[in-house]
C-alpha cells in the first residue's frame, strides 16, 4: 500500500512537471497586443484621431466624427458605399484630413453614395475635408496649409491620394480664424494619379472646393449654394473640371468661380452655372485664367470679373480670348458677348446627390 501510495505521488510529480514545462519560456501563451485608440474609436463607430495603419469602415455602421481625424503618411482609409459620417455641428477642429503620402478611398456608388455631414446639415457646422500631396505647387516643396499646418507640395504631378467616387458632402464651413473658413473639399497639391468623379458639395460657408496647386482632374461636380466660390483655385493649380453645375438661390455669394495668383491655365469643360439671386459668375484675380469650353451662364449680373486687371487673354473661352464689353461705370467688370449659352448640363440622371441626405 505504501508502495503505491509512493507511485502515485511519483506520477503527479512528473505530471505537474510537464504542465509547467509546457507553460514555460519556450512556449508562451499569446498575449494580444494593445489596441490604439484610434482603432478602438473606429470599431466603436467614433471618427477622431490620427490613423496610422490600413482601416475600412463598415457601411453598417453610422460614424460619428467628433474631432480630428487624420490619415497619417502610409496609412489609407478605405470607406466603401452607402457609409454615413456626420459630424458635430459647430466644430471648428472637426474635420477629415489626408496628409502627404496617406490616401483616402472613398468608393461610393450611384446608388449607394458616401454621405459626409452634419445632423441639420447647415453652413458652417463643421470642416469638411482636406487631402494634401506630392504634386508641384507655387508654394513650394513642403509648403505649410491654413488648415491644420499641414504640409504639402512636392515634384510628383502623377501622385496618388487615392480615390473619391459618388461622395456628398454637406454643411461645411466652419470658422479657422476670424478671416478663414474651411472648404467642403480642399485639395492641396493633389497630383493627376488621384481619381475625383461624382462629387457633391452642398451648403458650404466658404468654397465649395479650392485647389491649391497639383494637376488633379475632377469630373462631375455637383456645387449648390456655398457661401464663398463654388470653384475656387491658385499657386499655379493646371488640373480640370469636366462637367460641372453650380446653383446659386441664396443671395450673397461670392462667385462662381475665383483663380488667382499665377496662371497654371486649368481645363474647363461643360460647366453650367444658374443663379436665381444675381451675382457674379467669373473671377480672375492677378494674373490667373483658365481654358473654359461648353460655358452656361444664367441670372448673373456680372459674367466676368477681372478684379486685378489681368488680360483678356488670359481667359480663353471656345478657344479664344474672352470676347466681353465693360459694363456702364467699371473698369475690370464685364459681359460676356459669346460663349456663355450652350445647352444647360443635364444632371436628371445625378440623383445620387440627394440620396440619403
């Protein structure tokens, strides 16, 4: 019996040997590593901080944006159709920013477009988004922006920020300082590799979109009443815009369109711009133009502004310079002549840009 007993107690030693053996250094138990707040945020529906890995929204989820959120260098943040952000009303540091070397895919579709807003959807309730890149700008390499300091500007015309397919975007335009307001979309130094189509940018307080420099090229373009310039570029932007309409039936904008500073020549092409509250339609600041084809102005009181006294010339419509008389008492202040009253862009067919909103 005591033999046995002795046996037993041999076994459970060598047993609990194993146990610990097999528990031991060589063999650890997986420990899960720490989620970064970002992360947890986004998986809990929230939208603030920096992002600094690859994250896909889920279209199941309705964010919320509740301050700012960055997609860092060599991350990419993929937000596929029907997904809702909305973001807090009033939030002067509330916004989405790109920053160089970083993408957004934003791939909504026709039926299913990608909704950027507020609750009440009002202008000025918060900062829109901003994309910096790579691609050549009169700023400079490195250049710093208004919105957030960030840096963009580089020698890479092809870069690459990613995608933006069917996105609506609406009640931008909150206040940076005392002077400035953030655009629905501010693209700054965006190279051609960067695909912008089908686009919507609803009740803005200040542009509707503004390109700082870069070569990209954005089609169809959906602008109604922002505050400021539906279109608005400058530092040597040579990208396009290929089907653009732009409603105005709020009174006190500013203009349809605004370039300024250096002439990079961009692309116009089958724009329609219909105003029920007068105003003015064209705005060339410094020496800045551009080439226009396929021009519809309608209700405007001033066609053509060019408010430094840039040439004619500079502005080039159905491939000749701005045909345009001065206006009774102005000396910078015209109307167009020709060249404004094509057909008006059909957009029956955008009904994406109401869905959801």
């Amino acid at each position: 019996m005591k033999k046995l007993v002795t046996n037993l107690c041999n076994v459970a030693f060598h047993i609990s040997m194993l146990v610990l053996t097999s528990c031991g250094t060589d063999d650890p138990l997986p420990i899960e590593p720490p989620v970064e707040t970002v992360i947890e945020n986004l998986n809990n529906g929230r939208m603030q901080g920096t992002l600094t890995e690859n994250y896909t929204l889920k279209s199941s989820v309705q964010y919320n944006l509740t301050g700012q959120f960055i997609v860092a260098e060599g991350a990419k943040l993929s937000i596929p159709a029907g997904t809702r952000i909305i973001a807090d009303a009033g939030g002067t540091n509330i916004y989405i920013a790109v920053l160089k070397g970083a993408q957004i895919d934003i791939n909504g579709n026709a039926g299913d477009p990608v909704i950027m807003t507020s609750v009440n959807g009002e202008a000025g309730d918060w900062g829109g988004l901003t994309i910096c890149g790579k691609a050549t700008t009169t700023a400079g390499v490195d250049a710093t922006a208004e919105v957030g300091g960030f840096i963009y500007g580089g020698t890479d015309d092809a870069d690459n920020s990613g995608i933006i397919k069917y996105l609506v975007i609406k009640g931008t335009g909150a206040q940076i300082n005392s002077e400035s307001q953030y655009n629905g979309i501010s693209f700054y130094a965006v190279g051609s590799g960067t695909l912008v189509d089908n686009i919507a940018v609803i009740n803005g307080a200040d542009d509707g979109v503004e390109f700082f420099g870069g070569t990209v090229e954005v089609s169809n373009l959906y602008l109604e009443n922002n505050d400021d310039d539906s279109i608005d570029w400058t530092e040597g932007w040579s990208g396009s815009v290929t089907n653009a309409y732009i409603s105005h039936t709020v009174a006190g904008f500013s203009t349809v369109f605004e370039g300024d500073k250096d002439n990079g020549n961009p692309i116009f092409t089958n724009i329609t711009a219909i105003s029920s509250v007068g105003g003015t339609a064209l705005q060339f600041k410094k020496q800045s133009g551009g080439t226009i084809t396929g021009l519809h102005l309608s209700g405007y009181d001033v066609d053509l502004d060019m408010k430094d006294g840039g040439a004619l010339s500079n502005v080039q419509i159905e491939g000749a310079d701005a045909d345009a008389t001065l206006m009774n008492g102005e000396t910078k202040k015209y109307t167009l002549n020709s060249g404004k009253s094509v057909t008006a862009l059909d957009i029956s067919g955008w009904t994406w840009r109401n869905i959801g909103l």
